[in-house]
C-alpha cells in the first residue's frame, strides 16, 4: 500500500516535471480569497490562449524544480499555489494574470520562472507588459514589408511622371 502510494507521488512529480520542461513560461499564484466564479473565470482566459492552469501541491512543486536544478523558486512555493504553464506564448501567462490579479484586487502574483530563469512578482509584471509573440511577428513583418511596398511605389512614380512630362511637352508644342 505504500509502495503504491509512493508511486503514485512519484508519478505526479514527473507530470509536474514534464509541464515545466514543456512550458516556456510558468506563473505562481497565490489563490486565497478567490471564489470559484472568479477561478473558472480565469481558467477560461487561461484556455482561450493555451495556458494551463493547475493548483499542485508545493513539495510536488519544490521536488520538480529541484530535479530540474532550478534554484531560488523554494519562496515561491508557500501558501496555496496555484501555476499557470504557456507552452506556445511565453507572454501569455503574465498578461493573463496580470490582468486578473489587477482586477479582482484579492490576490497576487508569487513569481515564475521564464525560460529556466526565476522571476520576482515585479518580473512577472514587466513580462506581461512586453507585446505577444502573435503581435511581434506582425510588427517584424510589417517592417520587412515596408521597404518593398516603397520601392514598388516609387517604381509606379517613374511611368506617371514620364507621362506627366510628355504631357507637358505635347502641351508646349500644341501651342
């Protein structure tokens, strides 16, 4: 029987292992004082831009992080926790939250760890201030569209002032 459970916690440590390998950005909330209506609430935010959202317990949470030699995230594992994992936009999580803990005003932000690196609750806000990838592509494509977009304008300048000019000169002569 306790072979079984210890299993058991063994299994769920590497699920919780396996989330934080995937995820390229993962937040701590602290989620005292929520009601269930504010939770569903925020894990439907959370699917609509592909962010997982699960409450673990924190020894699961400590014993991941140490088998993946990530340091100084023992502080954030205290109290309810409650993580949000982006596996596509690292962005989202911290925008998501941000947002939410802005607007229920119960409850805060633990930290996170981005791309193997611990973040404060101050990081995880200045994360969530940054543009989604979604809108960075964009921007990037925007800029890389501009130049040839001017080119072809100016190319499309050169016949109409030629014409312009032998307008000018048909003009000139009529007279």
């Amino acid at each position: 029987m306790k072979e079984a459970k210890l299993q058991e916690k063994q299994a769920a440590v590497a699920d919780v292992v396996d989330k934080m390998k995937r995820a390229q950005c993962m937040v701590v909330l602290d989620y005292r004082g929520l009601t269930v209506e504010e939770v569903t609430s925020l894990r439907n935010q959370f699917r609509e831009v592909g962010v997982e959202y699960k409450v673990i317990k924190n020894n699961m949470l400590k014993r991941a992080a140490d088998e993946l030699n990530i340091e100084g995230v023992d502080e954030y594992f205290k109290g309810p926790s409650a993580v949000a994992f982006g596996y596509e936009d690292p962005v989202a999580p911290a925008k998501v939250l941000c947002k939410f803990v802005k607007g229920v005003n119960k409850t805060e932000i633990k930290g996170g760890i981005l791309d193997g690196k611990v973040m404060d609750a101050a990081g995880i806000n200045s994360l969530s201030k940054l543009p989604s990838k979604e809108e960075l592509i964009a921007k990037m494509l925007g800029s890389l569209n501009a130049p040839v977009t001017n080119f072809a304008l100016a190319l499309q300048a050169i016949p109409r002032g030629l014409a312009c000019a032998l307008n000018a000169v048909v003009g000139q002569k009529q007279q």
